[in-house]
C-alpha cells in the first residue's frame, strides 16, 4: 500500500501532478503488452493501471470494450493479469500498478486467493467498478486487510451524502469520473472538473485524479492545474487500435504509438 503515498508524496514534494496511466491487459496479445507496461515508467507513466479484461465493461466506451474483446480473444485471463504483474516487478519494484475492472473475474476466482496472489504478485491497488460502498465487506474490507487499497470512483452526480459512504473506507487515491457515462465520450468541463475536485478535498485528505474523457496533453494540463492527478485510457487504447494491421495484430508502430504519447501527455501534466 506504500508505494502509491510514496509515489504521491515524491510528486508533491517536487510539485508535480501524476500522470496515470491505463492500459488493457494483453491487449493486442500478451507480450506486447507486457513490452507496452514496462515501457511506461520510462515514458512519463507515474502510477499505471492495468485494466482486467471482461466480457461486459458496462462503464466503459467503445475503445476499451474493444481492447478487452481483443485481449480475451488472445487468452488474456486474471492470473496472466498477474502474471504481467510479476514480470513487470522484475525490473521495476517502484512504479504503483493499480488493477482496473469489474468484481466477476475476482470472485470466481475467487475473492481470498485473488487478494493473496495480487498482494504476492506486485499489485498495489484494486478499483473495482462495480462494487458499491454498501458491499464493502464483500472486497474492500477484505483488500485493506490484504494489503491493497481500495480506490474509490466518484463522479459529477455523487452529492455530498453519497459521497460520504463512498470516502468512508476508500485509500490510494480518490478518482474523480469528470464525465456522466462511459469511458473516451467526451471531453471534461474544466469548471465543473474544478469545482467537484475541491468538493472532494475538503472531505478527504486523499489525492484527487481525474478521469474519463482526458485525451491531449493540452487537456492533461487543465486537469493537472485542478487535481492532483490526470487519468489517461481511451487514448492509449485508441492508439494501440490505430496501430494494428487488418487482422487486428500488432505492428511495428504498436510500441512507439501508445509510449509515443505517454510522452506527450507527460509533458503536458508537467506543464500543469
């Protein structure tokens, strides 16, 4: 659970934003992504989350419905979820990795021996999309006493008494959904973004990322003037998509594409 404070901590001291990166794991197969996870560090990525493919992402947009169906087809399951984890621990012991998805690959798999293995494994952190405070016992409970926290989503439509149960066990970060609806649809309303953003702060000592709709670096550095991360998936699963050959397989541009803008969107949060 250390290494997100550090990471936010090691950022605030140097006043600085987080940029937090998300891809999907095994999307377009497993060792591409595996290549795309370790190169994002390097790339400007301060904290990743590595989304768990489902058949269903009921809160996600087209871009990531279609990077988990390419990463299933291509036998991507949870414990080679965590199997990327581990290899990416090999040479980076520092970067927080946080798992992105839905509760039902957890609990078939199920629910202890997936907190065991992820905690072993490198994990740092679960948001589990899902998963409402009032069934907190069900997994964030279980995951605070594993180790992992539990990161809370909050979004435009959460008033002040929601959003007190969903504060209440919540660790990591907070990420703010500065849209209503699915991942990659629209751009954030920077004013909204703001005000909703201080409205978190002033109940909770944890860092505020913003998500869902964050696409340019001129738009990451908008939200890194506002909260104290910037959230970017639909892009970089976009540029991967944009990548592929007719048989939807990685090419050459793969790699280059989606670190390629890591980099830019960086830069961008640094501005901020």
């Amino acid at each position: 659970m250390q290494r997100l404070a550090s990471a936010f901590e090691t950022l605030s001291r140097s006043n600085r934003k987080a940029l937090i990166s998300f891809i999907t794991a095994g999307d377009p197969d497993y060792a591409t992504s595996l290549e795309i996870l370790k190169g994002l560090p390097k790339a400007g990525a301060d904290i990743i989350e590595l989304g768990m493919p489902f058949s269903d992402p009921m809160a996600d947009g087209p871009a990531i419905q279609r990077a988990s169906r390419r990463a299933l087809k291509g036998g991507q399951t949870l414990r080679k979820t965590l199997e990327m984890v581990r290899s990416f621990r090999k040479t980076d012991t520092s970067t927080p990795i946080v798992l992105m998805g839905y509760y039902n690959p957890i609990y078939v798999f199920p629910v202890d021996r997936f907190l065991t293995e992820a905690r072993e494994a490198g994990v740092d952190g679960l948001i589990v999309v899902d998963v409402p405070p009032e069934a907190d016992d069900e997994l964030c409970m279980p995951a605070l006493k594993a180790g992992l926290n539990c990161i809370r989503l909050t979004a435009p439509t959460t008033n002040d008494e929601r959003l007190r149960s969903v504060l209440a066990n919540a660790s990591g970060f907070v990420y703010y959904v500065s849209i209503a609806g699915v991942t990659g649809t629209r751009a954030p309303d920077l004013q909204a973004v703001a005000r909703n953003v201080a409205r978190i702060k002033a109940r909770t000592p944890l860092p505020v990322a913003v998500g869902f709709g964050v696409r340019t670096p001129e738009q990451a550095h908008s939200i890194a003037n506002v909260a104290d991360g910037v959230v970017v998936g639909s892009a970089l699963v976009d540029a991967i998509s944009q990548s592929l050959d007719e048989n939807e397989r990685p090419t050459d541009l793969t790699i280059r594409a989606v670190l390629g803008l890591v980099e830019q969107l960086s830069r961008g949060v640094r501005a901020g």
